[in-house]
C-alpha cells in the first residue's frame, strides 16, 4: 500500500501560526509523526507540503497509477480550490480529508469543502490523530 499525504499552504507554519488553533508542534514533528505511524502499519508513504495550489494539483495527477491511497489537508484551497476537487476526481484514488482543527465550529467561509467533495471521509479536529485515522480508513481498518 502506497499512501500520498498531501499538506497544503502554511500548514509549513505549524508551531507559530495561531497556536491556540494548531498546537505547539511543528510542520517536521507532524511528517514524523505520520511517517513513523506508516512504518509501524506497513504503509509505504510520502508527505508533501505546498503553498501553491497548481502544485498541489501537478502532485495530485502525479499520483496516478504511482499511490494507492490519498490523505490530503488542503488548508486554506479546502474552501476555495475546484481545481483540487478535480484532480482528485480525475485521478480516482481513494482519498481522506485531513484537518488539524474542527471546522465546523470555525467561520462561515470555512463551512464549505470541495476538496471533501471528492474524499471518501473527513476527520476534522483532532490534530495529528486525524492523520492516523485517515491512513487507518484507507488500510480498511
Ligand atoms: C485547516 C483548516 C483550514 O480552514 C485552514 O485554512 C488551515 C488549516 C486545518 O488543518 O484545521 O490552514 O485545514
């Protein structure tokens, strides 16, 4: 099993951006965090972070035939980028939206996902576990 973990823009930021929100820990604490959960599980897995959405879209069709599985926290493009949701769409990989904080009780303009559109599940609010729980759904566990 090969799993793609997409991370999209400022999500590098991690561990100085609002804390209160995101936590302490950093961008490279959560890519060890997931790295060391696939190793544990068996999993193959890459972790890519971008601040731009057409690179997130090229990493997005890079993936077919190459991943099995997608874990993607589109950060900020969740609300806005139709051109993620159609990668995603045009790929067909089985994907998992991702986010570190519960958006459902943040701003209006963060009630709406397109990426999820295309996600077979959303975890949302629980920090790094989300990930977990994420390639867990993909592992069919
Ligand atoms: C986020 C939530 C988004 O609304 C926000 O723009 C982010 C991070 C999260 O992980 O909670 O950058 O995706």
């Amino acid at each position: 099993m090969k799993i793609l973990v997409i991370n999209g823009p400022n999500l590098n930021m991690l561990g100085i951006r609002e804390l209160e929100i995101y936590g302490r820990e950093s961008y490279p604490a959560l890519v060890e965090f997931v790295e060391k959960y696939c190793a544990e599980v068996g999993v193959e897995c890459k972790v890519f972070q971008s601040n731009h959405e057409g690179v997130l879209v090229d990493k997005i069709q890079a993936a077919y035939g190459v991943f099995d599985g997608i874990v993607i926290n589109p950060a900020a493009y969740t609300h806005t980028s139709v051109a993620i949701l159609d990668a995603l769409k045009a790929v067909q990989i089985p994907a998992v939206e991702v986010h570190l904080s519960k958006v459902s009780e943040r701003e209006d303009f963060r009630q709406i996902s397109y990426a999820g559109m295309a996600c077979q599940k959303t975890y949302a609010g629980f920090g790094f576990e989300g990930y977990r729980m994420a390639i867990d759904f993909l592992l069919g566990k």
